[in-house]
C-alpha cells in the first residue's frame, strides 16, 4: 500500500515539472515574440534599444500575460471537466436502468472483492505484528517414523536446540491448556492459559503495559515469586484495569499465582484468547521424544536463511543421543526423526491458506465478471447513443471532448458505485462472514480501517475510468463517424467472441453455484431433520469440572454430583435431572471410538470400538432417549460385576442382535486385565460427534449417586466422573446466575461452564453445513444476477448492431415473430453453451463438498435439474427484451438510422 | 493604460475569430500572428500584443488550433500554431455568429426611429 | 461566439448602441434595453450590469444627461438623453464602427 502512494505522489510532482516546463516554453515564445518585434521596429528605423523598449510596450505586461495563460489553462480545464460531469450526471439521470445496473454490479462485486480481498491480505500476507517478523520461524520436530503426527517438541529436543543451535538467536516454547480455573473473588472463571518460556517474551519484542515481564528464574518449581502475566483484556474484564495489579495474588484451581505484570492487547500470541500467560518450565527429567506438547518458535540471526537454520538443527540430531543416553540413535534413526523450519507467518496461516487462495482466486473471477458486465452494459449505451456522439463530431466536438466525456461518465459511475461498495465492504470486513478466529487465524487482526475507504473509491473510480476508456477505444471514434455513411458492424470479431465466452463463462458458474447451493441446503434439511435419538426441546445442560483438590475417587465426585442434582432438583419448573460424562453433539473434538469390546463368550472374536460414557440412571428419561429393553441403572449396579447399558448399535455390532439382557461384554484393556460387565439394558442410538458421523455405538457405565458405598481405592469403573454435563428437562428451565449460584454454593472454586440448552447443540452440530450453504446461496444468486445482466447487455447489444439487417427483413415482409425469434435464437445459444459447460463443470467438483453432504449424493437429479431449469428461465427472460424490441422495430427507422 | 476605446474591445471579443481565421490561412507563431491581424486590421491591439497568448491557451484546450515547435528561417525555436479539423469547423460557426452579430448592430444603427 | 466573446463584443459597442438609442428618444435604462432588443430583432441581448456602468461612464463624459421623470406606470426612473457632445459623438463611433467593420471583413474574407 505504501509504494502505491509513493508511485501516486511521484505522478504528481510529474505533473508539477510540466507545469515548470510549460512555464519555460512559454517564456521561449514570449522572449520569441519580443526580438521579433524588438527586430521589426530596427527595420523601421529604431536604434537597438529604442527598438527593444518599443517591443515591450506595445507587448504589454510580460508577467500579466504570463498569469493569463495559465490561468487560461487551468480554468478550461477545469471548467470543461465540471461541464462534463454535469452532463454526464444530465445523460445517467436519463438511463437510470443503466446507471442502476452498472452501480449495483460495480458496487456489490467491488464491495465483496475488497472486503475478501482484505481479509486474504490481512491474514495470508500481512506481516506478523512482531518486531522483525520475517525473522521469526517455527521450528517442528517431525518422526513419522514412529506414527507420531504433527510437529511438536519434546522438553528434551526443544533443550537440546535451544542450548547447541547457533542459527537463533532465541528459541522459546510454549502450550495453551484450558484446565485452569480462576477461583478469587465472586465468580470463577475458567481461563485459557499460556505456557510460555520467559524468552519467548523477548523473541517476540513485546514490552509490558503494566509492570514487568518474566525473568528465567522465574520457571523453576521452587521460585517464591510464583509469577504470572497477564492479559490486558483479562485485566480491564475481571480487574477493571485496577492499577494495584502487580503484586495481587489472584487464586488459580492449580494454585495461587502473583501477577508480576499486564501484557498489552495488541500481543496476540498464541491467541489472543489467552487471558494467562504462566512461565513454562523445561522438564527434562525423563528425556525422550515420544510424549511431545510443546510448539517451538525461535528468531534467525541477522542473515541465516531458513534453510541454512533447518540444516544446522538436523545436523543437532544425532547429538541429541550423546546428550541424553536414553534416547538412542536407534530410536532416532528409526523415526526418521527431522527438523523443518517455517516462517511463522506460514505456519500460522498454513490450515487456511489453501482456502484462502482459492477465495481469492474466485473474487478475482467475480470482478472480472463484473468489469466485463459494465463494459457491456457501456457497449450498449454507447450503440445507442452513437448518433448523438455522431452528431456532436459534426458539430465541432473534438474526439478529445468524446473522449473525455465517456471516461467522466464511467467516473461518475465509478463513484457512485463506491457508495454501495463501501457499506458492502464495511458489512463483510465487521462480520467477516460469520467466520471466527477459530476458523480463520489471524482474523482478530481484519477491521475496515480508512485506508480500506480510500482502496474502495480510488479502485471504483480506476474502474469507472478504464470502463469508459475500453468502451470509447472498443467503439472506435472513426468508425462512430463512418456510421453516418455506411453501416458497419462496429465492433470485431474476435471481441465478440470474447464477450460470448465470458457470458457463457458466467452462465456456468452462475449454475455450479447454484447447483451447490441446492445440494448443502438438502443436506442442512436433511441435517435438521435427522433422528438424533434424543429430545432436544424444554431441557439444557451445563458442565462442571472437578479440580483435584478435594475430589479423589469416584465417590467424592458422585457424591457432590448428587448434591448438585437435589438442589437444582427443587427448583420450580424443573422435572427431572440427569448427569453424564459427555452429551450428543457436544463437540469436543475428535471423536474417540475408545473402548474395544467383545462378548463375554465370544473368545477369539475380533473386538469392536465402542464410545464410553457413563450416566446416572435418570439420565436416559431426561434426554429422551428410548429404553428398548431391560432397565436403567438402579442402587447396587456397581457391586459385583458391574452392570452396563449399551446402545442397539454396539449390541448388534457385538452381538449381533438386540437381544442381550443379562448377557457379559468384556473391556479389554492394553497392558491390564480385560474387565467384565453384565448388560442391564439396551437404549436407543444417539449421535457422538457430529450428525454427519451418524450412530455411534455407546456403553454406558453407571453413574451412581452415591458410589454405592464401594470404599474409595476401589474403581468398579474405569475412570472418575470428574468432568460431567448435568441435563435438566422441564417447564421452566433454571436461568444462568441460578445455577451459578446453586453450584458457587456447594463448592466456591467450581464455574459451572457451556450453559446451554439442548437446541443450541443441535444448531451447533448444523451450523458449519448452514454457514457454507448461505455463503453458497449468497454467491449463487449474486453469480446468477450478474449472469442476467450480463446475458442481457450481450443479446441486446448484439441485436442493436444488427438493427439494418432486421430493418431490411422487416422491410421485405418478414414476420416481426421471426425477427425477434433471431434474438432470442442468439441468446438461447449462448445461455445453451453456458449451461452445458456448467453442467460439466458441477459434475466435477460437486465432489469436493462431499464432507459437508448429508444423506445426498454430489451428482443428485434434483438440484442440477432445478437449478439448471431457474438458470434457462431467469436467462431466456433476459433474452425476450431485446426480442421484443427487435421484432417491433420500424423497418423505416432502423434503415434511417445507419 | 487608458482605458480602451470601443473598437478595441470588440477586438477582444472578435480576437479567437480573427486567430482562427488567420491561421486558416497557413500555420504560424505567436508574433506573426498578431503582426499579420495589426497589418490587416489597420487597428493595434491597445491592450498589449501579449493579449494573444492567452486567446491562443483558450483555442488549444478546446481543440481548435494544435501546437508544435519548429525552427525558423533564421534558426531559431518558435512555437506554431496549426488549425484542426475541429476548428476548421468551428470557424464556419464562429463566422455566421459574427455575422449576425454585425448585422444586428448594423440594424439598430440604421433605425430611424 | 463564446459568452464571453459576445459580451465583449456587445459591451464594445455599447456606446455606440447606447448613443444611437438616446438619439432617436430619452429613455430610461431598461427601455434602453428593450430597444436595442427590438431594434436587433432580439439578437443583441444587453445585460444591465453592463449597461449602468457605461452610462455613468457617458454621463460622466457629458456626451449623455439625465433627469428624473415617471415611467408608464407610475414608477420614478432616471431618463437619459443625448447632449450636444453626445450627437458628435455618436457620429465619430459610427465612423469608427463602419472602418472597423470594413476593416475586419477584410480579414475575415481574405483568402
């Protein structure tokens, strides 16, 4: 952005030395002008300087006439430009159907382009906020050796660069870890926290807003000063941007922290949800390298390339062994252990970029549909009025006045088109599409800034121009004059072809959106109207997570589980309470298939993956779900062998029918004993992670008020209901501050968390499909609109160029019907091509939305036959105009006209 | 200066139309021109010969007359002006104009009454 | 002719035009106007911002006096009419129009 101004100003002081230059030359003439003179007065008989004061007396004031001139020059100017934008507003006010088209087109195509145009340059190519930041990098350990995915540092590799490497001058680590409670004051708050080495701080080139930054002491485990930063918004939300912040001791559930200092809003990193940032400790007590969490960034020094420092750190390897004996070069050897090292930007953006690109690539597509459109639309209007720019040749106008006058008028255009542009644009950069930072890195980073504002008028009026300008050069100023004596075709062949192929091209891509369009909004209707195998209406569920003091077996939690259920259990309205490990549709991420079961006498049978979860015995009644055989849970199903619910799915998958009452189901278990259970009962199916996934099968392991009295060092079950959703069915549902309360009561630590109500998870679960088959829909019908304009502004020009040839048939007796048959027949082929090559086009890449199609197949009659039917008529609509207009004409007008 | 009489100021009036008829003739440079409109005028231009570079700015932003630079016969760099098409044209106009312009005046001088 | 052009032209010959009109009738400066409208048959449109400068400016030379009187409807307007001087006058812009004239048609036929 910066060097466009630049070239912009350099243009300017362009203009300025011509204006000095034509003050030279005019000096040249004036002096010219005066040794004439002062010459001519010699010859009649004046002495040299007689001669010469003569000259400048009869000249006049040099200076004077100096100013005049260029006054001259500037106030023509100017004034013809003012006269030229009056007029053209005069000849826009009087074709407000075109000046309609062309401002909705320009201004809604620009407004989008630039609004994703911004975002795919604030995110993709934007620097990173950071001192220097084409310096930063992130550094990925990489062993796919040993089937381990990602690019993670153990504590012994990132210790071990970060003390050999010489390429850096910094590496630091980090993790996030949403398990950290804020439990001071009235609320508690679950947090996000940033595990960070100090140096990290400094890597970046951040600076406190308040107080200070972590010292490398400040990791050990022993350190008194137990610091923690944090964030500015955190600071103003839950501190009120208390100026007393250093040195508060603020209650975390992993235990009390000082806080050392704030760090500003504008430092985002890793997120810029963190509200915590805690210094990262490096434990290498046990130095491996298969349990990795941890990211590595780092600062290159002053002229290392990426490369140079990738090479460096693979050549570190080998010496990772030497270092710490336990990880031999065996291991390393065999799991292909590397080292890759990517600029952080890269590496920030790489999960979007992809889409990104392609995005860009469509609104690039979109404009120059746009563009093209307009131009036609110009086209036209120029036919039109090609007598009167004819006619105003003749009278004196110079081609320069023409010229002049098309391109003010795609200005003024231009302009106007920024109108719309700019709320257009202002409207997707605030709510970015719906999209969140979730989906998007960097996103927080896009906002509609002036410079935007300038962008949208500078590239509307550009466009404007260059419209005007292609429209005049495509029309050809002699061959408007040779119109007056001969009719010619004006415009060549290969333009024509060019402007049937891009309306064509428009067709088709106007269909595949509109095919694409149909297929995710089936899906979504397919999606809403799944059987998710519970009730979703009248209930809501929250979620709360034990920390670890005080509740260490699976007693303790159900104990104050069950007190939880008692007391929200006498509220008014509300019917019955359940308590489970997980609910439907949840989302959590991944979705974990991680029981392997088998029947109990089914020795040797392959075993099957199965979902866990575990439910008290309302739980069931409360969501909805069917019982289809046996009972729920009831006191004493933990004694003994355990007893187990399971879904009809895991029971036919097992053992193969439903009918399994009192049967055994065996968990086996790496490295233990595999566990027995006895069935009791058999639900319905519900789904896991998403509705796509459909059924997952589900065994429910018991979640007993009370732990049935079994002593606390015994687990029937595996694992302890430590983080469980309560699900609340009834009249009135309980509002947030009361189980806010009704929890903070119990236990003063605990945040009840993801209040919600059973609807919402379903919206949730729907809400990717529904947020792609709007911006489809939206992109179909825009697509489709342009398609119109631009199917129109082709057959009607075209039509207008043939004008003598109806006026002769006319003329010889044909039939007006036929005539404007003719037309039709041109735009009925066009629309005919276009609609063939997106037909093709759809049947090809409807398969990439595979993941988001429920219950309908990518080449589905339905959408590619309704879609393609809309896009004939809407598109044979637009033909019958220009046809109508065509068969009335007077055959005695249009052979006048040429 | 004094101010200038009646016929000057109709000169000024009549300054583009008698530039545009001049140079219909041949091309020719500043001073020639106002040389050759004294000489046939029989009438200075009171108001200083500059005057015409001014009419001349306002000729060539319209289009009617073209510049280029050129060498004289005595080798120097003059500056001459060319008429176009357009202001072939526009002469035409500018004529009639004027001589409807003589004509009306002509009329009110000739009333008797 | 441009506006311009036309103004300049006219307010050139104003005098002339004016001298000639006071010396047919006095008259007030908007019959004055008028007359030379007529007279022109609606070609020479004289502004009277023009016009009230170039008869102070003839007053002031005596070649033109006024007087008050009444217009047709009752109105208090200054009447001008021609003096002695103005006759002259008027006689010498003829003359110098007429050569003007012949001489510019000279030029203007020139081939």
């Amino acid at each position: 952005m910066l060097h466009h101004a630049r070239a912009a100003i350099a243009r300017i002081r362009e203009l300025f030395r011509a204006r000095s230059h034509s003050a030279v030359e005019q000096n040249d003439e004036f002096s010219f002008h005066i040794e004439m003179e002062t010459a001519e007065n010699v010859r009649r008989g004046m002495n040299e300087a007689d001669a010469r004061r003569a000259a400048l007396l009869r000249f006049g004031g040099t200076q004077r006439w100096a100013e005049e001139t260029q006054s001259a020059r500037g106030v023509i100017a100017l004034d013809n430009l003012a006269r030229d934008a009056r007029f053209a507003f005069r000849r826009l006010h009087r074709a407000p159907a075109f000046a309609a088209g062309v401002i909705a087109t320009l201004g809604i195509g620009l407004g989008a382009a630039i609004g994703i145009g911004t975002i795919v340059y604030d995110v993709l190519l934007r620097d990173l906020p950071y001192e220097s930041p084409d310096q930063l990098v992130r550094v990925g350990f990489i062993t796919d050796g040993i089937g381990i995915s990602g690019d993670m540092h153990s504590p012994a590799t990132y210790f071990h660069f970060a003390k050999s490497a010489r390429s850096f001058t910094e590496l630091g680590a980090y993790w996030t870890s949403d398990d950290f409670n804020v439990t001071d004051g009235d609320a508690p708050e679950r947090v996000t926290v940033a595990l960070m080495t100090p140096n990290t701080f400094t890597l970046l080139g951040v600076r406190s807003l308040v107080g200070k930054l972590f010292e490398p002491g400040d990791t050990s485990w022993s350190n008194v000063r137990n610091a923690i930063l944090i964030s500015e918004s955190f600071w103003r939300r839950r501190y009120g941007a208390d100026p007393s912040i250093v040195g508060r001791r603020i209650d975390i559930n992993r235990g009390a922290r000082n806080v050392i200092g704030v760090v500003p809003r504008s430092f985002d990193f890793p997120t810029p949800a963190v509200d915590i940032f805690y210094p990262a400790p490096v434990p290498v007590k046990t130095a491996q390298i298969t349990a990795r969490g941890f990211n590595v960034i780092g600062r290159l020094r002053d002229g290392i390339d990426p490369r140079v420092a990738a090479a460096e750190l693979n050549a570190l390897i080998p010496s990772l062994a030497e270092r710490f004996p336990a990880i031999t070069p065996d291991m390393l050897q065999r799991s292909r252990a590397r080292v890759s090292v990517e600029s952080l930007k890269s590496a920030t953006v790489a999960s979007v970029r992809p889409q990104l690109v392609l995005l860009g690539v469509l609104v690039a597509v979109v404009l120059l549909i746009a563009t093209t459109n307009v131009v036609n639309l110009f086209l036209l209007r120029t036919e039109r009025a090609s007598q009167e720019i004819a006619i105003a040749l003749s009278l004196g106008a110079t081609r320069l006045a023409v010229a002049e006058r098309f391109v003010i008028e795609g200005i003024v255009l231009g302009v106007a088109s920024a109108i719309v542009a700019l709320p257009a644009a202002a409207l997707a950069l605030s709510t970015k599409f719906g999209f969140t930072a979730r989906e998007i890195p960097r996103l927080h980073e896009v906002s509609f800034t002036w410079e935007t504002a300038a962008l949208v008028l500078g590239c509307a009026t550009l466009i404007g121009a260059a419209v005007g300008l292609i429209a005049l050069t495509r029309t050809g100023l002699g061959g408007l004059f040779d119109r007056l004596r001969a009719s010619r075709p004006t415009s060549s062949r290969t333009w024509r072809r060019a402007q049937n192929g891009l309306v064509a091209f428009q067709v088709a891509i106007a269909l595949v959106l509109l095919v694409a369009a149909g297929l995710l909004g089936r899906s979504f209707w397919n999606l809403r109207n799944a059987k998710i195998g519970f009730e979703p209406r009248n209930a809501m569920t929250f979620q709360v997570s034990l920390p670890w003091n005080g509740y260490r077996s699976y007693a303790d939690a159900a104990v104050f589980h069950a007190k939880i259920v008692d007391r929200l259990a006498a509220l008014p309205g509300v019917t019955s309470i359940g308590v489970a490990l997980r609910v439907p549709l949840a989302g959590r991420g991944g979705s974990s298939l991680d029981l392997q079961l088998q029947a109990g006498d089914g020795e040797g049978r392959p075993t099957v993956a199965s979902a866990g979860n575990m439910a008290s015995a309302d739980y069931f009644g409360v969501m909805g779900i069917p019982l289809r055989a046996g009972r729920s849970f009831r006191s004493g199903d933990l004694r003994g062998t355990p007893a187990v619910i399971i879904s009809e799915l895991l029971a036919k998958n097992v053992f193969g029918t439903t009918d399994v009452i009192g049967r055994t189901i065996k968990q086996s278990r790496v490295g233990s004993q595999p566990m027995s259970f006895t069935i009791v009962g058999v639900v319905g199916d519900v789904h896991w992670e998403r509705i796509e996934d459909g059924y997952a099968p589900m065994l429910y392991f018991p979640l007993q008020r009370d732990g049935d009295g079994l002593p606390s060092d015994r687990s029937a079950v595996p694992g302890r209901p430590m983080d469980v959703q309560f699900v609340i069915r009834g009249t009135q549902l309980p509002s947030t501050p009361t189980i806010q309360e009704t929890v903070k009561e119990l236990d003063r630590r605990i945040p009840p968390t993801n209040i919600r109500t059973l609807g919402s998870l379903v919206d949730a679960a729907t809400a990717r499909v529904r947020l792609t088959m709007l911006l489809i829909a939206i992109a179909g019908i825009a697509a489709l609109l342009l398609g119109v304009i631009g199917v129109y502004s082709v057959v009607a020009y075209t039509a207008t160029s043939r004008v003598r040839e109806f006026g002769i048939r006319l003329a010889l007796g044909a039939a007006p019907t036929r005539v404007g048959g003719l037309v039709l027949g041109d735009g009925l082929k066009l629309v005919g091509i276009g609609i063939v090559a997106g037909l093709a086009a759809a049947l090809g890449t409807t398969r990439f939305l595979r993941a988001l199609l429920y219950e309908v197949k990518p080449t589905s009659i339905a959408e590619f036959g309704s879609a393609t039917a809309l896009l004939v008529i809407v598109t044979v609509c637009a033909t019958l105009i220009p046809a109508r207009r065509a068969a009335r004409t007077h055959p005695a007008v249009a052979l006048r006209a040429e | 200066m004094a101010k200038p009489t009646t016929n000057e100021q109709v000169l000024q009036g009549t300054l583009d139309l008698l530039i545009l008829k001049t140079l219909s003739l041949t091309p020719m440079h500043g001073w020639g021109l106002t040389h050759r409109i004294e000489q046939l005028s029989q009438d200075a231009l009171q108001v200083g010969q500059g005057s015409i570079y001014p009419a001349l700015v306002r000729l060539e932003q319209r289009g009617w007359i073209d510049t280029e630079w050129r060498i004289t016969e005595n080798s120097r760099r003059a500056k001459y002006y060319r008429l176009t098409a357009a202001g072939r044209r526009a002469l035409g106009q500018e004529l009639a104009s004027w001589n409807r312009f003589v004509s009306a005046v002509g009329l009110v001088i000739a009333a008797e009454s | 002719m441009t506006i311009r052009q036309q103004t300049d032209a006219l307010r050139g010959s104003l005098d002339l035009l004016i001298l000639k009109t006071l010396s047919l009738v006095p008259m007030h400066g908007w019959g004055i106007t008028l007359r030379i409208q007529q007279m022109s048959e609606g070609i020479l449109d004289v502004n009277l911002g023009s016009l009230y400068p170039a008869l102070q400016r003839l007053e002031k030379n005596g070649l033109i006096a006024s007087d008050w009187g009444t217009t047709d409807n009752n109105r208090r307007a200054r009447y001008y009419r021609l003096t002695a001087a103005g006759r002259r006058a008027l006689g010498q812009e003829l003359d110098s129009w007429k050569r003007f004239t012949t001489g510019l048609d000279a030029v203007l036929r020139s081939t």
